[in-house]
C-alpha cells in the first residue's frame, strides 16, 4: 500500500471510531432516536417562539394577535407546526448520513419519517378546526366562521396542498401498498411542500406567517433545504449519487426461506460497506440502460467485505421479485449498488459479548458478519457471540450450514436453533437457557420481522437489558399488517385517525351549512 493510502485509510479509520464514540455517547444519553426526535422538536420550537416574540414585541402597540382569540393563535401555531414538520418529512426522504446519526440507523430513520409525516398530518389537519372554534369564541356566528372549512373558500393553493398530503398519507395509513408504490405516492409529499412554502412566505395574504419576518426567513430557509433534498431525492440523486456497478453473475431462489439470492462480481472498483450493512440497488434492463426505471430496492449483503462474490438478499414476493427473475434470466446483467446503510455492525457496540437474534430471513446481515469473523479472527481477538436462528422448522433457515462452517473457524461464534414447531415462539428467558448466558451483559443485536423485534425488545427491557445495549434492523417500506408494526406508528395513526376524522366532518358540517344558508 503506499503512503498516500495508508494515510487515507488512516484517516476513514479515524473518522469511523470518531463516529462510533460520538453513537456510544448518544446511547448513554437515552439514544440516537431520542436524539432525532429532540433535533425535530427544536426545529419546530424556534418557528414557535419567533412567532410569540413577535406577538409580544408588537403587543404594546396593538400587534397582530391583540383581540385575535386563543383559537386563532391555536390555529397558527398548528399550522406552522404543520409547515415545519412536512419540510421536516421531505427532508428525511433524502437518506442522508447525519440522519442515522441522529435516529439510530436508517430503518429507524423510516420509522420516525412515518411518526413525523403522520404528526403532521394530524396538524394540518386540524389547524383550520381552530380557526373555527376561533370565529365562533370571537363572536361571529357559526356560517362566517365556517367559511375557513368550505373547499377552496379561502386559500386554493392551501388546499391543493392539503389534498396532495392526503392522498399521499392516507392509503399508506390504511392500505396494504407495495414499496413501489408507496415510495412513489411519497414524492406527493415533495409537491406539497413546495406549495406550502410557496402560500405562506410568498403569496400569502389571509395569514401573518410572511408578515412577521424573522420568522420568515427562518421558513425560507427551513423550506429551501427541504426543496433542495426534494429535488435531490426526486431528480439529481438518480443520475449523480455515487454508485458501484456490478455484473449478476447468478441468481438463486431459496424456497424454504422464500428468499431471493443474487450472486453479483464487481465492474471496477467494489463497494464499500460494513458486514451487517445493505445497500440499495438498481437493476438494469440491458447493458446500454435504455430501459431502466431508476427503482432502487434495498437489498441485504449477506457476504463479507473483501470476497471476490457479492451476496445480495432480497426477501421473495410481489412484482419486483419478477422483475429481477425476468431481468437476471438472460445472464451478464447489470446492478448498480447506492452506497451502505445500516448501524448494526459488530464494531459499534462497545462490548465483546454479543447477542444476535435473528427471525427468519432476518438472518441475512449475520451471515456477512459470521463471515467476516470467520476470515479474520485476528481482527476480533476477545469477541464472544452467540447466534439464535429462530424457524418456523428447521428446514426453514436460511445457510445454516455456512453459519455453522464459520463458527468452525471461529470458536467464539456459537450458532444455536430456534426451531418455533418444538420451542413455540422464542423469549427471552428461554433464549438465555438455550445459550446458558447472562444476557444482561451482552450487546444485543436484532433483525426480523416486527413482531418479534418488538416482543423481544420489550421482554429484554424487562430483564434488565438497557435500551442503549439492544440494536434492531426493520424492513424498511410500509408495514405489512398495521397490527405488528412498531407500536410509535399504531398509536401515532390512531391520534391522526381522530384529526383526520374530526377534519372531514367539519368540512362536511361547514361547506352543507352554508350551502343550504344561501
């Protein structure tokens, strides 16, 4: 290696242990997510109090809110609550590092993209309920003051925006969508988002957001980031985000685990990733890429960093497992792989006992870093890891015998079986009988479906696991049942139910009222 890239190396090495101690800090403090959701609420909290300072400062001489009512002030706050928020939303869209920084990796990051967008949703909601109760609190009768909730009666473009929400929320809340699809109604988000900005700091003359302005340019820059992310999500990202090209060399259907395997040689340089990582990949219809459809799917990496092969792992089912079985049938075809995400990888816990469980096709990221013990062992010198493989049978799990080959290599990695036909369905205290392990002193990494990351995490609280020791790794897209998702999405879809709902029938209640009024 020469010295220019031995000082390269150096330096990623130093910024990588950088990054670990500043995550190992955050889990001290109650943990990245926590951490997000902090950022969010000050986000919002600075819109805020510029808005009140304002109010305060111009209260003396008769300011904009005097004699106003607490509905109006009510409606206002939610309405740049809301404002802030979907920016917010769009922005998280754009899979930028600091994010899984911030909320603890990137599938967790699509969780609070979910608790977020769904917040807003709620206040967008029922901010313009507020304006009502305010007319009415305020003294006019209840058909002036309906007038807010009559469709497109005051500001069209609000409501435009209002509709483009809807549509992209509400079948996400209550239908079963594919990832597709759900990826695509999102891009909705972007074009209300830029609406909204464009109603409240530019033409914007029904309410006092433009006219106040610290808080205007506080708006201008909230929202030009969040169209910045938009355009680079939507457009830019698709053509200029770094990539890694990659000839399929195979591809191998696993039915037992109903898994989807694609065996992959590099075209150049490889990519770079962690064992545990996945990546995002583009699949190409033909070699000149005249067919491609700029739909990339997140695929786990099942193989070890350094390995000639790539193993790429893609859970079978629904129309783009076709699509990569008709596109890989005719050989020599073509992936490009979109970076590496994910924070589940052995180096960033800072303890050496170890704990991966892993439910069905859940095993996948384990794999690369079984793999990854196996062939430096040296690099792991102390490590002590037990692996659950939880089946429905055991005919059901997925490269055993390659997991059990590597803990031949290495003897700190010790594979057990969850066979669910004869255990029933795993807990914690019988998983610590199955490995004979006081599981309170390990790290604890989980990836599989949701029910089972969320019954085990609760269970490993209660035994007196800290929260900052467990990792987990959902599957990233729209939940599959509602009633297994995690329960931040259940309950925050329950409260926005109740907005939505309460929204919906004031604007049915005004717009017939007046209607019938003359």
């Amino acid at each position: 290696m020469s010295g220019g890239a031995r000082a390269s190396a150096a330096v990623q090495r130093g910024g990588g242990r950088a990054s670990i101690a500043v995550e190992r800090q955050l889990r001290r403090w109650g943990g990245p997510g926590l951490l997000g959701y902090v950022v969010v609420a000050i986000v919002v909290g600075i819109a805020l109090l510029l808005y009140f300072l304002d109010a305060h400062t111009n209260a003396a001489n008769g300011g904009r809110l005097s004699g106003r009512g607490t509905g109006f002030v009510l409606g206002e706050v939610t309405g740049i609550t809301a404002a802030v928020l979907l920016a917010v939303v769009v922005i998280m869209a754009g899979r930028l590092a600091v994010l899984e920084l911030l909320f603890g990796d990137l599938t967790r990051v699509y969780v609070a993209h979910g608790v977020i967008g769904m917040t807003m949703f709620a206040f967008v909601s029922f901010h313009p309920v507020l304006y009502l109760v305010g007319g009415l609190l305020f003294g006019s009768t209840f058909l002036n003051a309906a007038h807010v909730l009559v469709p497109f009666h005051v500001v069209a473009l609000d409501w435009i925006s209002y509709i483009a929400i809807a549509i992209a929320l509400v079948p996400t809340m209550y239908m079963r969508l594919s990832f597709e699809w759900w990826r695509a109604i999102h891009l909705l988000l972007g074009l209300a988002m830029i609406l909204t900005g464009y109603s409240i700091l530019i033409d914007n003359s029904a309410f006092d957001t433009s006219a106040i302005p610290a808080l205007r340019d506080y708006l201008y820059v909230i929202f030009g980031l969040a169209t910045a992310a938009f355009i680079w999500v939507a457009v830019v990202r698709r053509v200029a985000e770094p990539k890694r090209e990659y000839r399929i060399i195979s591809t191998e259907f696993h039915p037992e685990a109903n898994a989807m395997e694609l065996h992959a040689e590099p075209v150049g340089k490889p990519a770079r990733f962690k064992a545990g990582q996945f990546t995002y990949v583009d699949l190409l219809d033909n070699l000149a890429q005249l067919d491609r459809e700029f739909e990339s799917h997140p695929f786990s990496i099942a193989s070890a960093p350094g390995q000639k092969q790539l193993s790429l792992v893609i859970e079978a089912g629904g129309t783009h497992t076709k699509r990569v079985t008709d596109i890989t049938a005719g050989g020599d075809s073509r992936a490009l792989l979109h970076g590496a995400y994910g924070r589940m990888v052995m180096e960033r816990p800072q303890r050496k006992q170890q704990l991966w469980l892993a439910g069905g096709i859940g095993v996948t990221p384990f794999l690369a870093m079984a793999g990854e013990l196996a062939q430096h062992p040296e690099r792991y010198e102390g490590y002590d890891v037990s692996l659950v493989v939880g089946v429905d049978h055991a005919d059901q799990a997925f490269k055993l015998s390659e997991l059990t080959e590597c803990a031949g290599h290495y003897p700190g990695l010790h594979v057990h079986l969850w066979d669910r036909r004869q255990r029933g369905l795993p807990t914690i205290a019988g998983i610590a009988a199955l490995i004979d392990r006081d599981i309170r002193d390990h790290a604890v990494m989980i990836s599989g479906p949701e029910p089972m990351i969320s019954s085990l995490t609760d269970q490993l609280l209660a035994a007196g696991v800290t929260r900052g020791q467990i990792r987990s790794e959902r599957g990233i897209g729209p939940p599959g049942k509602w009633h297994v998702a995690s329960p931040a999405l259940r309950y925050t879809r329950a409260v926005t139910t109740c907005f939505f709902g309460a929204f919906v029938l004031s604007v049915v209640v005004s717009t017939i009222s007046r209607a019938l009024a003359g």
